[in-house]
C-alpha cells in the first residue's frame, strides 16, 4: 500500500482550512490542521508533513515569520495563501523560502495541482542530492554509498565495516541532507521507543562515524549545537 504523503495546512479561518483538507483527503493526502503560527514549529516534528500550506495573514506570527522559522531548520516545501495579491506580497514570500504562492480566493483543482508539482519538483530535487525511491535503499554521494539493503558503506573507493546501528544512523541521515535532527528524535527512529537508554547514545555513535569517515568537500555530518545533527550537503 502507497504511504500517503501528508499536509501540513496553517489558516486561522478554520472554516477555509477544513474545505482545504477535504480537497486534499479526496486525492489521498492525509492532512492535519492549526490555526496558529507559534503552532507549526511544535507540529512539524509530530506529523512529519511533506508540504505545509501556509496563510499569510495569521494571529501572533505571521505566515512571513513562520516561513523564516520553517526555512531555517527544515527543507520542506511551502506554499504559501493569501488574498494579498500585490506583487511585493509573492516576491517577499518567495525571497523568505517559499515554493509557491496562491491567491485566495482559488480554484480547489488549481490549489491541488500546485501542491502536486511543488510535490514533485521536490521529489525530483530530492533525488539528484541521493534521496531513496521507491523500494531502494541506497543513497550515494561523492565518494560515499550507504546500502541498508545488503548493509554496507563504501567511503573513498573502499568498504568500511560498520554494525548495523552505526549503518543506520548515517543511512537515516544522508537519506535527508541537510535536516536537523535532534538527538531523541534520532533515538526514537534507529533504536525505536522502547530502547531503555539516554541520547548519549546517538552521541557515541555519531562519534565512531566521524572517525570512520572524514568531511567531504561536498557533504559532511554536522553538530548543530543545542538541537542535534544533520547531514550538511553543499552543492
């Protein structure tokens, strides 16, 4: 069965905002809904969504503000909503990091659409920095391939022994460059949530990688301190 891809939908009108979700549900996307800017930080890592809509005309933090905040610890896509049609309002949001801007009111088949072609722009974005399709398992970069399939790492032209949870660690990073990743959040995805241990352990392992694999010019496992790790890839 297909892993539905999933919506984050920020509007303060919960009225628009539920019409939204309907749209996207009847074409298969699951959704969740707040109302709120403050929210969509807190949310993010709890729903994992694969787009986020996003209105610009919210209580507290604006869309503008939210998108920054979004756009400086995660790569996922924005599209942002808005009955300002001015076009300093689409220049703004799109300087700020968003993918795309419609203008309220829209049609619900164009909206669907864009939210299709950010969706696969991304996906296409994706693959070219080594993010796994379908049912492989392998990412590559330069001088580095990581395969969960038959767990092995080939580094500079040579194979690297590593155990398995040091594989996954590294496989589970590289396959979502340049996303921060805090240190419960991968203890929870490599060692599971009944793992009786303390984010040390991620430590550790993060450690014993980096002296298995050096910086590449290209891409490199970085320490973002008081929040956790990524995968920093440079083009």
């Amino acid at each position: 069965m297909a892993i539905k891809q999933k919506v984050l939908i920020v509007d303060d009108d919960n009225n628009i905002a539920e019409l939204i979700s309907l749209y996207l549900m009847k074409e298969c996307f699951d959704t969740e809904i707040v109302n709120d800017g403050e929210s969509v930080l807190g949310k993010i890592p709890v729903f994992e969504p694969d787009l986020i809509l996003l209105d610009i005309m919210l209580p507290g933090m604006d869309g503008y503000q939210v998108c920054r905040e979004v756009r400086a610890k995660y790569s996922i896509p924005i599209i942002m909503l808005s009955a300002k049609g001015e076009v300093f309002d689409k220049v703004l949001g799109l300087e700020l990091g968003a993918d795309d801007y419609i203008e309220k009111p829209f049609e619900s088949k164009e909206m669907v659409a864009r939210v299709k072609a950010v969706l696969r722009r991304y996906r296409k974005d994706e693959t070219a920095q080594g993010k796994p399709t379908g049912d492989e398992e392998c990412v590559t970069y330069p001088d580095l391939i990581v395969n969960k399939t038959n767990y092995s790492v080939t580094y500079m032209g040579k194979n690297i022994e590593m155990p398995p949870k040091e594989l996954e660690l590294l496989y589970h990073l590289a396959s979502n460059p340049n996303r921060v990743y805090t240190r419960e959040q991968l203890l929870d995805s490599i060692w599971s949530y009944d793992y009786i241990g303390d984010t040390r352990t991620v430590d550790v392992h993060i450690k014993r990688l980096r002296e298995k694999i050096s910086d590449h010019e290209k891409w490199k496992i970085t320490t973002i301190w008081g929040k956790g790790y990524k995968f920093e890839t440079t083009n």
